[in-house]
C-alpha cells in the first residue's frame, strides 16, 4: 500500500473557512511536526471517518467511545495513543505501554516511519472493539 501524501488535508477541511479546532491546533506547529500530525489526523479521519475534537488540549478522535488521539512530543515527534490498547490484541506488537496500563501508542518522528499496512490494521480492531464492545470505566467508585 503506498504511503499517504505527504499533503493531505482531511475532507471536510478543504479551506480556511471551514478549518476546524483541530486544523488550527496543527496549524501552531513547526514544520516537521505538523507534517506529521496532518498526515496521521487525514489518515483517521478520511479511512476510518472517525469524529475529532480537542479534549485536554490534543486531538481526540471517537466513533462511540474516544478510540485514539495524537500526542505531540516535546522533543518532536507525535505519538499516536490508543485509550483501549490493553484490550487490542497488538499481534504485531507495535503498541508502546510506557508503564501505562491501559493506554498504548507508537512513536512517529517523521512521515516516512508511517507503515500505513500496521496503522490501518490496528486502527481496524480499535474500532471493532468499539462497535462490538461498549466502553465501561474500570474506576472503582468511592
């Protein structure tokens, strides 16, 4: 499968007129970062016609429940996380925990790390999970 264009802009954002929260938060970045966070957010949002919205100053994107959100590094980079990750099954094994229990990502430095074949699958099962199995919280009430 060949890689994304490196220019795309999700569907719905063709214009400044019509650029949403989501656009004009990528819109802050440096060159290299925000590259990267317009090909990961077009991805998400044109093959798997997900929902985004800012929530907690980042990028979140939802179906029924929130199934992943961009995380910008300092240090460069975006992190693409996913809040169910200790129920996907990470057959390839490209999910980072970093000592977190539920939430997993993986790391992107440049749009050329992208393997567009594991991202899909993964993003593939994030939402089946999400259709087949309603998201309960796991807090024990006090």
């Amino acid at each position: 499968m060949p890689l994304l264009n490196y220019h795309i802009w999700p569907k719905n954002t063709m214009s400044l007129e019509r650029m949403t929260d989501v656009d004009a938060y990528i819109a802050t970045f440096d060159s290299s970062q925000r590259q990267l966070l317009r090909v990961l957010h077009g991805l998400v949002l044109n093959q798997f016609d997900l929902q985004a919205k800012i929530r907690y100053r980042i990028p979140f994107y939802y179906n029924k429940s929130w199934i992943c959100y961009l995380n910008p590094l300092k240090k460069g980079g975006v992190e693409l996380c996913f809040l169910r990750a200790n129920e996907l099954s990470n057959e390839i094994g490209w999910l980072d925990f970093k000592d977190r229990k539920q939430v997993a990502g993986i790391t992107y430095n440049s749009v050329k790390d992208i393997n567009e074949t594991a991202l899909n699958q993964i993003l593939q099962e994030a939402l089946i999970l999400d259709e087949s199995i309603q998201y309960g919280s796991k807090r024990k009430k006090k």
